[in-house]
C-alpha cells in the first residue's frame, strides 16, 4: 500500500507488481488525520499532482473524479467504512482530466484499532471497463432475447444462475439457485432440466439441448423452455462444467400442438367431407334417374295418348252411332271398353304429372278453402277406423297451383296415409306459413323463401330408411300387387317440383310418416281464384270452319269426324306445311286452328306463330298428349294458349272449341 | 400491504447496506475476540419484499430446514429480526465459532447455547449500528432459536392476512476456512419501515450534503 514517504525500494516493487496485475492506482485514507494519499497511478487517474500523493490532500478529493451520477453512493459507502465497516468492494466511473469515462472496481479494508475504531481506509483501483462492457453486451444480449444463462458444476448442490434465467422460471431473481429448485419447476415426467451428475454422470445430461415442460414458480402458468449448452471438462479434477443457455419456446410448442392436432383431425375432416359428397352425389344420382325415367315415361305416354284419342274415340263414335236401342251387350262391351280406356287414360296422365310434363294451369289457390271442399272426398275415401283433423289457419298464405293436381295429390297423400294404418288410427292435415332462411345446411333443392306447408301425418307403420330413400320412385310400392300403381307418391313428387316447391318426408318404423310439400307463396296482390267454366257439349254451325292439324292419320280421322259430326266445317292438314298451304289459299274464313303441338317438321306452336302473321287474330287450340316444351314455360302454360289434352272425348273437344269461338 | 406499497430507493437501498455492514463488520470483530480466529463477515445484497414472497424466495434457494435466531427490536422502527442458516450449515457454524475440537455429541449438546449466542453477537451489532448511524435508539428482547421451513419462520400460513414486509439481506461468513451462508431478515410492518425510510433520508442527507 502506498504509505507516505520514504520511498523504498519494497514500495516500488510493489507498484510494480500491482501495475502489472492491472491495478490502476492505490490509495490510503487516513480517517483520523482527515487526509489521502496515493500513488503515481491514481494521481495520473485523476489528473493530480503525483508529488501530493506522498504529502497527503484533503479527503474530499477521493470523490472529485468519481462520475457525478456514482458519487452519491459512493460517499454512502465510504461512509461506512468511516463508521467501521471493514469490506469495501464498489464499481463506479472516474472521469479522467481528459474527459475519458473509465470503468473502476474499487476494492478496500477497513482498517480499525484495538477499541474497534476505524484508522484507516486503503485500497486499490482496478479498470474493469472492458469487462463493464462485455457484462452490458451479455445483459442487454439475454433480456432482449429471453434468454437466460446457468452454470453448473458437477458435483454442486447448486448452480451459477442469470436474472433472466430466473425471470424464465418465475424464480426470485438471484446469482445461484440449488439444482433442485431449477427442477422443481419442471413437470412431471419431464427430465429434469440439470440432471444430477451423481445419477447419471455426464451421458445423464446429453443430449445438451432439449425441452422441458415447466409450471412457473411465480404466476403458475405453463411454459415450455429450451436448454442449449456445452460441457467443459475439467482435466485436473476429471470433473465438469455444464454451461448453457435457457429461453422460452412456448410460442412455438402451441404453433406445433396446433399443427398437430390439425393433422390428427385432418383424416376426420376428410371422411365426413366424402360423406356429404357421397350424400350430394345420391341425392343428384336420384334426381338424374328421376329425369331419365320421366322423360322415358314422358315419351311412351306420348304416344300412348294418340292411341287412347283413337280408342275412346271410336268407342265413342261407335257408341252414338249404335244409339239407344242397339243391342244391350254390344253395348255393355263398348262400356266396358271405354272404362278400360279412360282407366289408361289415367295412368298416362300420372305417367306424365310425375315427368313432370304434364301441362298445368296454375290459378291462385286458398289452400284452406280447398281443403274444406275435400272434406267429403276425404271422408269417402278413409276408412271410419281413422280420425281425420284437417287443421289450417286463419292468415295462411295465398298459393298459385294447379288446384286439380293438388288435390289430387293431397288424395293421394291421404290414401297413402291410410293404407300405413291397416288398424286404424289418427290422420292430420295440416297447413302451414313457413319462411326458409338461406343456410349453408339448406339442401341444394331447397329455394329460400316464403311457403304454404300442406302436411298429411299418420300414425302408422312407417318407414325403413331405405325405403324412405325409394318412396318417390315411379312404380315403387309397398302394396300388394294390384293395390298400388307405385305412381302416388312419384307423382306427388312431379306436381310440387313443377310447382315450384319440394318434399319432405319424415318417418320411422312403427312410428308413424309425415309427407310435407311445400309450394311458394304467392306474390300479394294476385289472390283471387277463378271459378271452373262448366263443360257442355254445344254444337257448332257449317258457317265455322276450323282448320285441323294432326300428324297421325287415325288422330285426324277422328278428329275431323266429330266436328264434322258437330256441325262444322272442316278442312285438315297432315302437317305444318300443308296447314300453311290451306291458309295461303286465299279461302274463306278459318275461324279457328286446331293443331297438335309435336309433329315432326313444324311444330303446332311455330304453325300458330305463323298463320297468326297470315290470318291475324285467327284462334288456336293446341291438343296435345306430351305438351314437353314446345308451349309451356316452366312447366305451366304460356299465358293466352289454350290447350286440350289428348286422349280427348267428343264431350270434352266439343266444349273447348265451342268455348274458344264464342270468346 | 404489499412490498409494492412502499421501496427503497437505490440510494435508501444503498445507505442501508452500509449501515448493515458497519453492524456486521462490529460483529465480525466481537466474534474474532470471542472465537480468537479470523472471521470475516460480508453483507452482498439486500432487498424488501412481502413476508409470503421471503418466505417463497428462502425456499426457493434453500432446500432444506432452516434454523433461526430471532431477536424482537423497539424503537422509532420497531419489528423482528431474525439470524437464518440453512440447518446443514448450523453444526457447521458451531464447529466454526468453537473451533472444531469438539465430538460430534459436544458439538450437538452447545448447538443451541452456540446459535443463539452467535446470532446474539450479530443482531445486536446490526441493530445496535442502524439505531447509532440513524441516531436513535432501539431496545432488543434476548434471542430465540427457532427451527423449521420458510414459512414457519415468517409466519406465513395458508389464510394468514397479515402480509408485513421483510428487509432482506444475504450475509456471507468466512471462519475457519469454512464459507457459511445465511440471511439476516427484519420483518416490520409498514409505519416502521415509513420511519426507517425517513431515517435513511436524513442519514443520505448528512452524508452526501448537497453536492449530489
């Protein structure tokens, strides 16, 4: 220590020895005397006068060069040194003459007389700036990327820690932490983050990096943390270190158990999204082989109904001619024949209403009002071991249906209905208002909209699933052979697709059935239903002439002989062409157009557009027995057209035209 | 009341240490007369915190029992201190203080006699100085020996609401070539600690004057 003078040669070794060891100046306080030495080293420190060093200055000097911002707490310290404490060991900033800031370790004694009263305070200055620095780099390099530093060294109880690795831990921040703290903030089951040397030696650590599942000693929560580091061997003890790093990989953890566990759901995903798919592909299979059959259907009742015209037809016409007092059994024969035919004419007609090709004549419709009409029908029909409830209410909506068409379908329905109940049982009309909002589990099917819900429930035997999946099905039944046509429901089905509207049926076996249509709601405004001209037989004058078209010789002969037979005159073509011809003729007056809609070359359709342009205001009536597009949009007649459906009957041709000509 | 409710400053922090480390310096010098070897006590650090938090923080450091000397003070600042060693280290200090020639059955038999005696010599030097360098005056009850975890000595229980602040200062001890360790904690309530904070500022203000 630097003493006041003499100088000695010992004293000079020793700056020496100091200087080389880093020391950048020594001091001895004198606490008694109120005055400080120093050396040459601390003189050049604080730009003093090396000579005063041996004389002594004043105290307070001590404090001069120290950074204003450090000599606060350095006087505290110094303080207790001349209070008596014995161990000085501060860092703090002396600020060279030349303005450069060095970094100093300050370290002393206290030195006290044998009443335990200080006398002296000396020490000496080391520079530790670079090591200041490197510190500040380490600090700022850990909390700035969270990541906490330990050291561990084989065969210590406890370990050399950070704060920030503390902090990662949820531990009270400290220099060493006891291994068994640091592990005890693992989870169980996870190795533990310093593993004990005596267990397993240094294979027990490896592999060095890992993660480990923690529970945060302060705020409990979970955390997972990731250690990287290396072992140093210490070759003299054949011990080692275990120094490494520590830093939270939480974020990542959850991004992967997320990953995770969106591809372990991935397969479940997968086979739901096949089996919507494989429903949507049934359910579009179904209605392409709907299609395929109706059309099919559509066409064989086509021709069926040119048949069914000359059939009943000539039945009739042999009929009148036969008149009253004909023989009884030629008669009954010819009866007999024309029931046979009419009951044809039937089938084709649900061939035809379930490929939804059958010509509708939609009209505003109370659907309350119709059912109390059918009240008596319904009656009839079910048997009195079945209650019937027909319940409506007061505001329901207005429709526009073929009034026909749905009763025929309600009568169906109910038929149904009654043959699920072999022992009787309870049948429920209902109608109802329904919204349906557009929903993505809405059935591609099924329009948004406002709609009339007419439900038919009975509290019969039900329905298997898969014979649920087949109901609509043309020629599906579940009756005896003879009992059904298996047309019900397909034509059910034809009538509220062409309407507009869709079917729902919901049942379970021995739990009853409920069919459910909906028709869309008409737009307000147009409610008004009309009432149904009466049909009468009138006869027509020689002073008409119509104009019959038909492809089909036997059609045409017939055709012609009842009008004829009616009283008018006729004149007839075998297509479009010739009609066109007869037209052009310049001849008398052709009051009215009585064509086939679908012949081949020109159609009955484009025939009218074209006599109309020759023969304005010239009136037509189409017949027809498969009307497909050539005069209906979207399945209804075109407004203003008038059409007799084939197989006709004298009654039923005589009426329509003597109804178009007095118009 | 929380250890948030009410800090030291850094200069607080900083005056206090000193003040602890005259006391403990004192005592150094009384046990070396007591003990006639070399002894050297240092305090690094020292920290107020919540009574559950000091209680938490010893057992985070120190895995196993603790034994205690405890000593009650009264005064403008008045509260508990306590003197802690983890148990490990308790014989170690008996065999430090009376020189290591002592069977391990003597050792045993003036452990407690030595403990509080030791702890005695310590927290009085401590106390003694804070009330002399803060310029007033303490009265201290005689010490107690106290053994069991973290949350014994701080009177920490599930359910306890009162949560008093604890001065908390780790205090190293070198005898004998022996390197002990132990804590010194003050528990006050937060009057005591307000009036200790008061104290520190006229002591810094004296010390320090006004030239920052």
């Amino acid at each position: 220590m630097a003493e006041p003078p003499p100088v000695d040669p010992t004293a000079e070794r020793l700056r020496a020895v100091l200087a080389a060891a880093g020391a950048s100046g020594t001091w001895d306080w004198d606490i008694r005397g109120g005055r400080l030495y120093f050396d040459e080293r601390f003189a050049e420190l604080y730009g003093l006068n090396p000579a005063d060093g041996h004389t002594g200055v004043r105290t307070g000097i001590f404090f001069s060069a120290i950074h204003s911002e450090d000599r606060a707490r350095m006087k505290i310290a110094v303080a207790g040194i001349v209070g008596g404490a014995e161990r000085f060991s501060k860092e703090f900033r002396v600020q060279s003459p030349d303005g450069t800031v060095r970094w100093m370790h300050g370290r002393g004694q206290g030195h006290l007389d044998e009443h335990d009263e200080p006398l002296r305070f000396t020490g000496l200055l080391i520079d530790v700036t670079e090591r200041k620095r490197t510190e500040e780099r380490l600090r700022i390099a850990q909390s700035a990327g969270g990541v906490g530093t330990f050291e561990y060294v084989d065969g210590f109880a406890t370990a050399t820690v950070s704060t920030e690795f503390c902090k990662l831990l949820g531990l009270h921040p400290t220099h060493a932490l006891p291994v068994r703290t640091i592990n005890g903030v693992v989870c169980d089951g996870h190795p533990p983050i310093i593993p004990d040397a005596e267990q397993h030696g240094v294979s027990g650590i490896e592999p060095l990096h890992g993660e480990f599942r923690i529970l945060r000693r302060d705020d409990g929560s979970e955390r997972w943390v990731a250690r990287r580091g290396e072992i140093v061997r210490e070759s003299e003890t054949n011990g080692y270190r275990f120094i490494g790093v520590l830093y939270d990989v939480t974020a990542a953890k959850v991004a992967e158990a997320r990953l995770q566990e969106l591809n372990d759901t991935l397969e479940a995903r997968v086979r739901e999204e096949v089996v919507e798919r494989q429903q949507a592909e049934n359910a579009l299979r179904q209605a392409q082989k709907m299609e395929a059959v109706g059309q099919l259907t559509g066409g064989i009742a086509h021709d069926f109904n040119n048949l069914l015209t000359i059939i009943i037809g000539n039945i009739d016409t042999v009929s009148r001619r036969l008149g009253a007092g004909g023989d009884p059994r030629a008669r009954r024969s010819l009866e007999n024949a024309q029931k046979g035919a009419e009951r044809a004419a039937s089938l084709t007609q649900r061939l035809l209403a379930f490929s939804r090709l059958q010509p509708l004549e939609p009209k505003p419709t109370d659907v309350a009002r119709l059912l109390a009409g059918m009240s008596d029908l319904l009656t009839r029909s079910i048997s009195e071991a079945i209650s019937i409830q027909v319940r409506t209410p007061p505001d329901l909506w207005g429709i526009e249906v073929d009034p026909h068409q749905l009763e025929n379908a309600i009568l169906n329905l109910a038929v149904n209905a009654r043959d699920a109940m072999p022992r009787g049982g309870a049948l429920t009309i209902r109608a109802d208002n329904i919204t349906i909002k557009a929903a993505p589990s809405l059935p591609s099917y099924v329009v948004p909209g406002a709609y009339v819900e007419v439900a038919v429930t009975d509290t019969g035997i039900g329905m298997a699933p898969d014979t649920m999946a087949k109901v609509f099905d043309p020629f599906f039944t579940t009756k005896e052979v003879g009992k059904g046509t298996g047309l019900g429901l397909s034509m059910v089905y034809g009538f509220v697709k062409q309407s507009g509207g869709h079917v729902e049926i919901r049942s379970e076996l021995g739990a009853g059935t409920t069919i459910c249509i909906f028709l869309p709601r008409l737009a307000a405004g147009s409610e008004h239903t009309a009432e149904e001209p009466a049909i009468t037989a009138e006869l027509g004058r020689r002073s008409e002439t119509i104009l019959v078209v038909e492809d089909d010789d036997d059609v045409r002969v017939y055709t012609v002989e009842i009008l004829q037979e009616l009283g008018y005159r006729v004149i007839e073509a075998a297509d479009g062409e010739a009609a066109l011809r007869a037209l052009n003729s310049g001849d008398t007056a052709i009051h009215l157009l009585l064509t086939d809609v679908v012949m081949p070359g020109m159609s009955g359709s484009e025939l009218a557009d074209r006599a109309r342009v020759l023969r304005p205001g010239l009136k037509v009536l189409f017949t027809s027995g498969y009307t497909r597009d050539a005069i209906m949009r979207d399945g209804r007649l075109e407004p203003g057209l008038d059409l007799l459906p084939k197989p006709f009957t004298y009654v039923s041709l005589a009426a329509k035209v003597r109804a178009l000509l007095d118009r | 009341m929380s250890a948030d409710a009410i800090s030291l400053t850094e200069l607080e922090t900083d005056a206090l240490t000193e003040i602890v480390n005259i006391g403990v310096s004192r005592a150094a010098s009384n046990l070396r007369k007591m003990v006639g070897a070399h002894v050297l006590l240092s305090i690094p650090a020292i920290e107020v915190v919540s009574q559950r938090r000091a209680a938490r923080l010893i057992s985070e450091r120190e895995i196993t029992q603790l034994v205690a000397i405890r000593q009650d003070f009264d005064g403008p600042f008045s509260g508990r201190a306590l003197l802690i060693f983890p148990e490990s280290n308790s014989l170690e200090l008996v065999r430090a203080v009376t020189g290591g020639d002592l069977s391990p059955q003597e050792v045993l038999d003036i452990e407690e006699d030595t403990l509080a005696e030791t702890g005695n010599v310590i927290l009085n030097s401590c106390l003694a100085t804070m009330a002399n360098m803060l310029q007033r005056s303490l009265t201290m009850t005689i010490p107690e020996v106290l053994r069991g975890d973290g949350a014994k000595l701080f009177d920490v229980w599930e359910g306890s609401n009162s949560d008093g602040l604890v001065l908390f200062l780790y205090i190293d001890f070198a005898v004998r070539e022996r390197d002990i360790r132990g804590y010194i904690a003050m528990l006050m309530d937060l009057p005591s600690l307000t009036a200790l904070k008061t104290l520190l500022g006229e002591f810094i203000e004296r010390i320090v004057g006004d030239d920052g």
